[in-house]
C-alpha cells in the first residue's frame, strides 16, 4: 500500500514565485519571508490593473505566470525615478539653474484647464508607482480627502454662509479641476530587492525597505500640517496633494523627501534617500519647465513645496530658484480669465509674499513679485463691502498686506546693512543711496502704521478645533510689529515725529499722532537713547506676549519662527531703560482692534521673554523640521552671547550675516 501524499497548500492570491512552486505564500508586505529568505526578487501580488487609453499592452488574459511576475509599463508613461540615480545633486541642480531653462520659461503659461492623461502626450502620463501604495491610495480615494489616522477633520462652529464660502474659495478652484480626474494606476516591476552595501550609510531597518508607502503615509499623517498655518479640510496640502500626487511624478517624490528630511530626525539611514528623492524632484521639475507648454496646478504644487522643503535637508539652500520660476510662471498671461484661474493665482502669489518674506531677511538676490494687478490680494474692506469673510492662506494667515510690507522692511534691512559693513570711505554717491534707503523707511513706516487687519467675526473659520481665528490675528500683529522693530532699529529718526511727518500729508500725521506717535512736547524727546532703548524693549516684549496667547498646539506655530528671532538683538540685559516715574503708556503704533500698550521692560522680564523665546522654538524644532530651526536657535543665542558679552548694542541681522547663519525661517 503506497502511502498516503502529504496534503500541499496552494497558494492563490500569492507571489508568482510562490505560485509557481505550488507553495503557500503568506502574502507578506511588501517582500512575501520565503523570497526574502532565499534572496530572491519577489515579484509582488497579482493586482486588477486598468490601462490607460492608448497602451500598447495586450488585452489578452494575464494570468500566465510571467506576466504575474512583471508587467511592462505601458509606452510612454513618465516613471518615477529609481531612487539609486546617477545623478548627483551637483548635476541635478545645474540642471534646474541653467540659464537656458530661465530663457525657455519666457514661453510657459500657466493652465488653468485639466491635466490630459493619454498615450498622445508623453509628459502627462501617469507616474508608475510602486503598486503597494495602492490600497492605501485606494482607501483614502474614497475618502475623498487623506485624513492621517491621527487627524479628525473637526466640526466647524461656523455658519452655512461661510460653508458657502469655503465652497467658493481658491481651495475649491484647486481642487475642481482636480476631482474630475480618473486615477489610473501603472504597475511596473517592484523594486528590486537587494542587500545594502556596509560601506554606504547606515541601512534602513527591514520595515523600512519599502520607504514609499511609509513615507507617503506620514506625508498626510504629519508634513502637510507643517505646510500650513491650519490643518483641515481647507488645507490644500492635504486635499489637493491627495487628489493629484498620483499622477505627478514630481510631487510623488518631493512629499516623500519632505516625509524623509522629517523621519531622518528617528531614522538617520532615510536622509540620503530624502535627499536622492529631492534630486529626483529638481530633475522632474526641470524637465517640465523646459519640455511642457503649460505649467499645471499639480507643477505649481510642487514647486512651492520644493522650495519650501530645500532647507529641510540643507539649512543653507534657501530655495531662490523655485522663487524666481513661481515668480516667472504667475506674471506670464493666460487667455484664461475666469474666477477659477484668478483664485488658484491669488493662492500661488499669497504662497509668494511668504517665501519672499522668508527671503528677504537670508537673502540678497532679487526679490522681485509678479506685476499683474490681477493678483495682488484683496483689501480687508473690499470684503468688508461684499459682506464677506476674509479666507486664511495657509502661509499667510489673514495678513498677506501686513507680510508684504515686511517683506519689503527685511530687503531694505538686509540691503542697508550689508552697505554700512562694506562701506570703506564716505562718497556722495553713499549719501545718495543713504537718503533713499530713509525715505523708502519712511514710506514703509506709514504703511505699517496705517494697515487695517480685519476683525475676528470677518475672518472665515478654518475649521481647525486646534487653530482660533484669533491665533491668525494675533500672528498677523506680530508680524507687523516685527517690522516697525527693524525700521526702528535701522532708522532711528523715524521716531522723531518732526522729521518723519515733513514730507507727509496731514491725514497721515493725524494717524501717526493717534497711534502713538512722540511729540517733542512729551516728557522724554525721541532723540534719547533711554526712550529708543525702552520703546524698542517694550515692543519686543509686546510681541513675544503676542505669541504667549497662543498655544503651541496651534498650526500657526508654523509661520512663528521668524518672529522669534528678529526681535533676540531687542532683548538686550545692558541696555539703561527709563524711570517707572517717566515711562508713560505709550500706544502701540497701529495696534488692531483693542488698544495695546507697549509693555514696560525690566530685567526680569527680559529674562523671561528669552526663556519664553526659546521655548517657543524648542517646540516648533519638535514639531516642524528639525534642522532649519536648530540653525535659528543657535543664531539666537549666539547673539545673546555676543550681547552681553561686550555690552554694547548688537543686531542679530549682522550677526547671522557674518556667522552665515542664513536659512529659511518659517
């Protein structure tokens, strides 16, 4: 009697090579264990694909094992860059600097119309993704948005009228000509698996071989938060980037480097990817400069979010080359004048004056807006005059005016300092430039003074529990004090009201007397270095409780870091204040709203005010990315070192200049 055969397990949902061998696969992810023990590329799992129109591939059945095992991808269709290019980051970025590619972006258009996916057009194929990113993209499609497992998407208290509102916004403009795609999803071969060398950096850990699923999931779980000064269904990094990231190659590679520079912070091993990844991107980007026509809401995307992460790998690389293509791309006309298009404008230029706000405090290149009246954001009372609320951008708040002017202040700053370090003998030509560096402060100075922010029922909720509308308006103030800081430190004269209201009307010099202007009749002349060091204090101080009021749950702690550091050179411990006795409540100049008064400074206060200054960006080195932050702590305290060493006035912009501490700080 023969004897009785062993029952064998089939597997049918396994991996070919499994399948082959007529053993049970356990259909392990991403790698089943018996290839990845015997060292074998596993080839992955059968998935329902649907090809896109034009393929050249068969329509015959697939379920051969071969074709289980690899399926080509169909001709024409963009991949993704294998993460072990050749390219180095040199190539990559002379590339993306070439002044051909400047030359050849004089054509580009921006679109305003959807993205064409077919075999007819090359470069707007879809990218060929790891298929294990598929039931994960699957699940949050049907989601309609990417919530992280950690984000709830909170109620808002606010009414159907500024429902309506949120349906008529640039967000919805973002998102429509986004929603009406069909995704299709190109397999191609996995990823071969492969041993890493010990001479290369540290290796990823076995759960992380597959970085793109992980990475991509912690996208939408943490780093689209950091993008945005609120976190809800309103924040286009996470509602727009879920609908179009798959058919983008670009943006598939920069969220995952962004993901990367974040987890390098717990696993040093995903550094060079991020960086490898960001290559790819600058790649890709460039070649849709230079190859396409038209520049798509998808391209626009990435580009910010490219140039917004650079300094997330590199503190230094601030990013100027993207600044100058967005600038390129929103100043070229279109035929296209419809709402739609003018919103999804407004949305890239409000993205602009902060990066250019960034900038213009690191940077010495030309910072230069797109002209077109078009798009230059709307006043606080020409929503005032529709009856409608004011939308929050997620870089800049509810105080795009307010960024704009301080923009300009760190670019006159920055430019004036770096005339008086390089100046060797005086000329006329100096005094010439000197007259009007003070005369544009002057200007600027009345501006800041006279902007209007709106109020907090005129501002359309979020709908983010973690996010008050106040928290943005307070922000906004912040930003509007730090600016009057910088004018005031480098212009002294401006708060010599006689020499400041010469050349200005009558209504201005009515505004500046009623919001705390100095007469020469007050107890003090402005001309006193007691009164300059006691009111430039005491705004610094006015700041920073400013940015007490506001938790660092908060998501607007992401556009706070540069208010932490421009006011550390105003927290100096050797300065002579004024008497209690002949400190008087001075307003503060253009204060929003309620009436502020600067804050009376005292050594235990200023000692309080840089404990509460680092601990502010201790929290934001917690919760944004790591390295650019911990560039500004250092230029923090290295100032506070300097200042109190030698005991005499120092400022952190010369500070950061001579120590080369510049980087993006936001």
């Amino acid at each position: 009697m023969q004897p009785l055969r062993k029952n064998i397990t089939r597997s049918r949902n396994g991996c070919a090579v499994c399948k082959s061998k007529r053993l049970k696969c356990d259909e392990a992810r991403p790698y089943c264990s018996r290839c990845t023990r015997l060292g074998i590329p596993c080839p992955g799992y059968k998935k329902q694909i649907r090809w896109a129109k034009g393929s050249e591939a068969s329509t015959a059945s697939t379920s051969s094992t071969a074709a289980a095992a690899a399926v080509p991808s169909p001709t024409g269709a963009t991949a993704v860059p294998p993460l072990d290019t050749d390219d180095t980051v040199d190539q990559s970025y002379a590339e993306f600097e070439a002044p051909n590619l400047f030359h050849n972006f004089a054509n580009v258009s921006y679109a305003s119309d959807d993205l064409t996916i077919s075999s007819a057009s090359p470069s707007s194929q879809l990218p060929c993704l790891p298929m294990s990113d598929a039931p994960y993209l699957q699940q949050q499609q049907q989601q309609q948005q990417l919530p992280s497992p950690s984000y709830v998407p909170s109620t808002p208290s606010s009414s159907e009228s500024q429902e309506h509102e949120r349906e008529g916004s640039w967000l919805e403009s973002l998102n429509g000509a986004e929603s009406e795609r069909s995704v299709v999803i190109h397999q191609k071969p996995r990823y071969q698996h492969r041993t890493v060398p010990v001479q290369q950096p540290p290796p990823l850990p076995q759960a992380l071989q597959d970085h793109s699923t992980v990475l991509v999931e912690y996208y939408f779980k943490e780093v689209c938060g950091m993008m945005s000064c609120y976190d809800s269904t309103m924040n286009p990094y996470r509602t727009t980037v879920s609908g179009i990231w798959t058919f983008t190659p670009s943006l598939y590679c920069i969220m995952q480097s962004m993901a990367a520079a974040c987890l390098s912070e717990v696993s040093p091993g995903l550094a060079a990817v991020g960086r490898r990844l960001e290559d790819n991107a600058v790649t890709l980007l460039a070649k849709d400069v230079t190859e396409s026509s038209q520049l798509h809401t998808s391209s626009l995307m990435a580009l910010v979010m490219l140039g917004f992460s650079m300094s997330w790998h590199n503190p230094k690389n601030l990013g100027e080359a993207q600044f100058q293509l967005l600038s390129k791309a929103l100043a070229t006309k279109t035929d296209d004048h419809s709402p739609s298009d003018s919103r999804k404008k407004f949305f890239f230029y409000n993205s602009l004056v902060y990066w250019k706000l960034l900038l213009s405090f690191a940077s010495d290149a030309d910072l230069e807006l797109p002209p077109s009246h078009d798009l230059q954001p709307q006043s606080v009372h020409a929503h005032a005059r529709r009856g409608s609320h004011v939308p929050p951008h997620p870089q800049t708040g509810i105080g795009v005016e307010v960024q704009e002017l301080v923009a300009q202040v760190g670019c006159l700053a920055r430019k004036e300092r770096r005339r008086i370090r390089s100046r060797r003998w005086t000329s006329r030509r100096d005094n010439k430039d000197a007259e009007v560096a003070i005369q544009t402060a002057e200007r600027l100075h009345i501006q800041l003074c006279s902007v209007k922010l709106p109020t907090e029922a005129s501002i359309l909720d979020p709908g983010d529990n973690q996010t008050a509308t106040i928290h943005l308006l307070k922000v906004a103030e912040a930003y509007r004090i730090i600016g009057l800081i910088q004018l005031y430190r480098n212009f002294p004269d401006l708060l010599n009201t006689k020499h400041t209201l010469d050349p200005i009307s009558e209504e201005s010099q009515h505004l500046w007397a009623q919001t705390g202007g100095i007469s020469e009749q007050d107890h003090l002349t402005s001309s006193s270095e007691e009164f300059k060091s006691t009111f430039l204090t005491g705004l610094a101080l006015h700041v920073v409780n400013l940015i007490q009021d506001i938790p660092t749950t908060s998501r607007s702690i992401s556009i706070q870091p540069l208010l932490c550091v421009s006011i550390c050179s105003e927290l100096s411990l050797s300065r002579t204040f004024c008497p209690s006795s002949q400190f008087q409540q001075i307003p503060v100049p253009g204060a929003y709203g309620i009436q502020a008064y600067v804050p009376e400074p005292s050594i235990t206060g200023i000692l309080h005010a840089r404990r509460a200054v680092l601990n502010r960006l201790a929290s934001c080195e917690n919760i944004l990315a790591a390295r650019p932050i911990r560039q500004m702590l250092q230029l923090v305290k290295e100032t506070w070192s300097v200042m109190d060493a030698c005991q005499h006035e120092v400022y952190w912009m010369d500070v950061m200049m001579e120590r080369q501490y510049e980087t993006l700080m936001g």
